[in-house]
C-alpha cells in the first residue's frame, strides 16, 4: 500500500472515531473540502504543514498518520441526518407549454 493512502486511511479513521464531519475538519485545519477529501482518498500528497494542522486538529503526534491500518478497520460513513433527507433525489423538469 502507498504511503498517500496510508495518510489518507489514518485521517479518516480519526475523523470517523470523533465523529466529526470533513467540513468541520477542513474549516480547523484551514484547507479546502476538496482537499481534504482527496487526502483521504489518497489522491491528493498533503504536504507536511497540512499534515501538521491535522494532526493538530486530532491533538495526536504527526507520526500517527503514518501507523499502517487495514481499510477493514474503518468505519464506511457517519449516519446521515434528518436534515439531508432531499440528496439523491432527481431534479424534476418542468414541461414547457
């Protein structure tokens, strides 16, 4: 497994274990969502600022990003709230008369 999904697999671990949102993490940790998002996809290498904000964030050491996890060991997603009932409905189109 490479190192940029290692990274990426220990970020979501973490926020996944607090519970906490990728939009409340990227707002602390001063990044974008997108960012954020392909770290934890491993798409993106974060560069060693980054790394230090999160782990930050996490009030854990740099060196626990880089602990090998099984994708096993991770929780799929955080349960959806009341709020977000509409998403993944499809948009209706008007018919023009």
């Amino acid at each position: 497994m490479n190192l940029q999904r290692q990274v990426g697999l220990n970020v979501r671990r973490l926020r996944l274990s607090r519970k906490m949102p990728q939009e409340h993490l990227a707002f602390d940790a001063k990044m974008s969502l997108k960012y954020l998002s392909g770290i934890e996809c491993g798409k993106c290498n974060p560069s060693l600022k980054k790394l230090g904000a999160i782990a930050a964030v996490f009030k854990v050491s740099a060196a626990e990003l880089f602990v090998p996890v099984s994708e096993r060991d991770i929780p799929k997603r955080l349960p959806r709230g009341k709020n977000v009932h509409h998403q993944g409905r499809k948009a209706k189109k008007r018919k023009r008369g």
